[in-house]
C-alpha cells in the first residue's frame, strides 16, 4: 500500500518537498538577506496551508476560525518570547539570520501534517464528513503557520529596533 501511495503521489508534490528542503538547508547557515525576503517562507507556508484547506474543507467560518485561532495560538508566544536571530548586516540595507535547524525541522513537518491529511483523505474520504477530523486537521495547519507567522513578527520587529537605533541602512526604514 505504502509503494501504491507513493507512486500516485504528483510529481509537483516531490517539487514542492524539495523547494522545501531546499529552502530548510538554506536556514541551517548564517546569511545575510534583505527585510523583504524574510516573508518568502510565511508567504509559501501560507498560501500552500490556506489552498489545501480550501480544497480539501473549503473557507467557511468554523474551519477558518479554527486554523486562524491555532495561528494565534502559536504565533504570539513565538513572537514575544522567541530567540533573536537577526543583526545589523555588512552591507546597506541587509540583516543577519543566524542559522538554525528550526525552519527545515518546521517545513518537513508541514510537508508530513499536509502529506498525510492528502493520503488519509485519498484512502478513507468519508473523514471528510467528520467534523472532529476536519477541525482537528485545521488547527494543525493553523498550528504550524503560527510557528512562522509568529517568526515573520519576531524578525520585523528585531529589523525595527535596529532601524530605530539607526543600525541598519536607512531602506529598511521604508518597509
């Protein structure tokens, strides 16, 4: 059954994974980027949650309020409580991210939540008739999207406050 999962998976699926790995790879080292990119991966990570839930639940109220609530859930402790990762960069209007395993550890783990909500779906589709099921799958994605939801605010506010201390070049301000 496992070989019969795989081989039905889409190929823009194995595409996305590596993007994803990829991207989570990326993160592991210090780099210096711009405030700009630190929303690439929120974005991704968004879009690609609210697509699967519109898809697979579509938008209603209950199912929203269930991932939106999850994603505050998650998002304000990361905020005001997470570790910093950003410093003034060594070039005019770029920061520092440290490096971490975190973002790769997340984005697997979103690709597994969203994998596996797609396989139980394919296999069993009568959960989709099961509220507990669906709410239950839409507060995990709304869970890990708080993770970098929560992040995205930490790092623009850590850019701010270097902004303010007139550290970082004077292109950050306008963002």
């Amino acid at each position: 059954m496992l070989f019969q999962i795989l081989a039905h998976t889409p190929v823009y699926v194995w595409a996305i994974l590596a993007f994803l790995v990829y991207r989570g790879l990326a993160a592991l080292r210090e780099r210096d980027i711009t405030v700009r990119k630190l929303f690439a991966i929120p974005l991704v990570m968004l879009a690609l949650s609210l697509q699967d839930i519109a898809v697979k639940f579509g938008l209603g109220a209950g199912v929203l309020a269930t991932w939106g609530g999850a994603l505050v859930l998650v998002a304000l402790p990361v905020w005001m409580w997470g570790a910093g990762r950003i410093s003034a960069g060594p070039n005019p209007g770029s920061l520092r991210i440290a490096g971490s395993r975190a973002p790769l550890v997340m984005m697997l783990a979103v690709f597994a939540a969203r994998y596996a909500l797609s396989v139980t779906l394919a296999v069993q589709p009568q959960v989709l008739h099961e509220g507990a099921f669906v709410f239950a799958a839409c507060g995990v994605l709304g869970l890990f999207n708080g993770y970098f939801v929560g992040r995205l605010a930490r790092d623009l506010a850590a850019s701010r406050r270097l902004c303010v201390n007139g550290v970082a070049a004077p292109a950050l301000r306008t963002v």
